[in-house]
C-alpha cells in the first residue's frame, strides 16, 4: 500500500535546484520573480551541489532573501556523472531526501521554468491544495508520465522508491508507474513547452524554445499559465520584460505588470 499524502502546511516550499552551469539563467530567474512579484510569503530552499563556489552560493542567497521570506541551503556531493540522466536523478534524489525531514510538499522550480504572471506562486499553491493529491505537474501527452519540473509531497521517497535509485533512466518516467495514481494534472496552469519544431510548440521533440519577439510568447505559451517550462536560454524572460516595460497602453488581453492575461 502507497504511503498517505498528508497535508502538514497551508503552504508549499520552492526549491530552486542549481549548479555552476545553471547559475546565471537562475539568477536571472529569481531577478525576474522579484521584479514582478517582490517578496513573497513562501520559503525557498537552494538545492546546489558541490560545483558552486561560496561566492555563487552568496549571490543566489542575497537575491533569494529578497525574493522568498526564507531561505536555506542544501547542498550535496557534486555527481561522479554529471550527464543525463544520471546527473539530474542525482540531483533530484539528493534532495528529495533533504526535503522529506522538513514534512512539507515542495515545488521543483528547475533554472528553465519562469513565472509569467504576478500572483503565480499563491495561484500554484491554492491550485495544489485543491487537487488533494500528493503530486501535481504536466502530464506529457503522448507519453502519459508527470513531467519532473512539479510538485512533489514530503514523503515522495516513500512513494516513489524506484525513482530514488534510478541511475540510466530519468526519474519522472520511472515514477510513472508508482504515482501516476496520485497526480494532478498541471495544465494548463503549468504549460510545457520541451521543443519547438517547425515554428510549432511539442511536449517532447524539437529544439528548446527562443524567444526572438512578442510574437512567440502568444503563439508558444497559452495565455492561462502561470510558468512555463522550458525556457532554457532566457529569451523568455526578455520578452516579458520588454512587454512589461513598454507601457501601460496594451492592447487586447495582455496587460502591463502580467506578464500574459
């Protein structure tokens, strides 16, 4: 019998995963969260691993306190392997068991997933704690597994052991089989993007989405979501400050200070 999903906290905790190769697309990340949203009522938890130097870690600390109303470090071994998937099972494993003392579900915000609109954490929350269900993220159509960048319970080692050792597949497909039960659907709140073939957006295939102008946003992230995922590149993050930026005198639908309405 699965473990029970137990709700211990009105809120979620943001665990922002990093290393040395993920650090300013991060930091840009976090620069923007606090552009659009100042400080939020939510506790931050840095997941970094060995490759961060003290001054990186420093940087991402200062902007975090003053983007969430706590922060606090995990750090882990650097992996013996750093390419995929082994380096991001690694990492995910590493801290998941970090987050399961803290008795609290966490949001597995990766340098590649960007808040579009004021309010996105408070509306991922209510969302999550509505679903009453211990996971919630993308469901990829077509291949019917959660994607990883997702909301994950306090107790997920237990719930999805397989997921805490696997080396040579990724962890969200392997956990498929134990969880897919106990996921919420993100969509379209969550909007997943891996690729883009041909001017078209994919679940999975193509290549990871550049934003070159206003154009793409409205054709590439539906207007309903709240973070997209995967922005790789932070062309995203320049549209929306462009657009941010440009005026109050928006047409249509979109509207100054959101990002998309």
């Amino acid at each position: 019998m699965a473990p029970r999903f137990r709700v211990q906290s009105p809120k979620i905790r943001i665990v922002l995963p990093v290393c040395a190769k993920d650090l300013t697309l991060m930091l840009k990340n976090l620069d923007w969260q606090e552009e659009i949203d100042g400080r939020k009522d939510f506790d931050c938890v840095i997941s970094a691993d060995g490759s961060l130097t003290t001054n990186a870690l420093y940087d991402l600390e200062t902007i975090a306190w003053r983007t969430f109303s706590s922060v606090e470090l995990c750090v882990y071994p650097e992996a013996p392997n750093s390419t995929w998937p082994f380096g991001p099972n690694w990492a995910f494993q590493h801290t998941a068991k970090y987050m399961e003392r803290g008795g609290r579900p966490w949001f597995w915000m990766e340098p590649d997933c960007v808040a579009l609109k004021s309010g996105w954490l408070n509306f991922l929350n209510q969302t999550y704690f509505r679903s009453r269900k211990p996971i919630m993220g993308v469901i990829i159509e077509g291949m019917g597994h959660c994607n990883g960048t997702a909301i994950y319970p306090a107790n997920f080692p237990r719930l999805s052991p397989n997921s805490m050792r696997c080396t040579h597949l990724a962890w969200d497909g392997v956990m498929k089989d134990e969880t897919i039960q106990h996921t919420a659907d993100g969509k379209p709140m969550m909007c997943h993007v891996w690729g883009i073939e041909n001017g078209k957006a994919l679940a999975f295939g193509g290549s990871p989405a550049h934003f070159t102008s206003w154009e793409d946003v409205m054709r590439w992230v539906d207007p309903r979501a709240m973070v997209f995922h995967r922005a790789k590149d932070g062309s995203l993050i320049d549209q929306l400050r462009l657009k941010r930026n440009e005026g109050r005198n928006i047409p249509g639908n979109i509207r100054a200070g959101c990002a998309l309405a």
